[in-house]
C-alpha cells in the first residue's frame, strides 16, 4: 500500500535528500504498517514528534504503536514549535 509520509521544521532533516525539497516522500507499505514503525524506520526521535497526524486527525502518543495506516493516508509529523 501507498501512504505519503510529511516531516516539517527541523524534523525535515531526517527525510531522504529527494524529498527534502517537497517535505514529503511517498512510501510503499506492507499491510498493518503502524505509525510507530514509521516513527521508527525514520529514526525520529519520539520527544520530537509532538504533533503527529493522519489525513489531519490528530494521534496521540498512546495510540501510535496500535494506529495502522491504510492506503492513500498522509501522515504528517511536527515537532514541537515555539512562537510569539
């Protein structure tokens, strides 16, 4: 299955060089792929996934080892940000 998969801000750093340019990265999955694995395959350091989305709902940290991703799902990652 297909999923794209969204790294923003300084967590951008961890997607390969084609991707950077976009933020984005088209991944092939195999069936039952969670939100964790994702998390893990890409070396992302868990205290930096603060804001952790699928189609624009939000995954609380609890739910990310159990959350399976379907086909045509965009999983986006934020970490967090400070503004004024």
């Amino acid at each position: 299955m297909k999923v794209i998969f969204k790294l923003y801000a300084t967590l951008q750093d961890y997607l390969p060089a084609e991707a950077k340019q976009t933020n984005a990265q088209t991944l092939e999955l195999a069936e039952g792929t969670t939100v964790q694995q994702i998390i893990e395959r890409f070396a992302l350091p868990p205290k930096l996934c603060h804001l952790v989305l699928i189609d624009g709902y939000f995954v609380p940290p609890a739910e990310r080892a159990a959350r399976v991703l379907k086909e045509g799902d965009i999983l986006a990652i934020w970490p967090p940000v400070a503004g004024g």
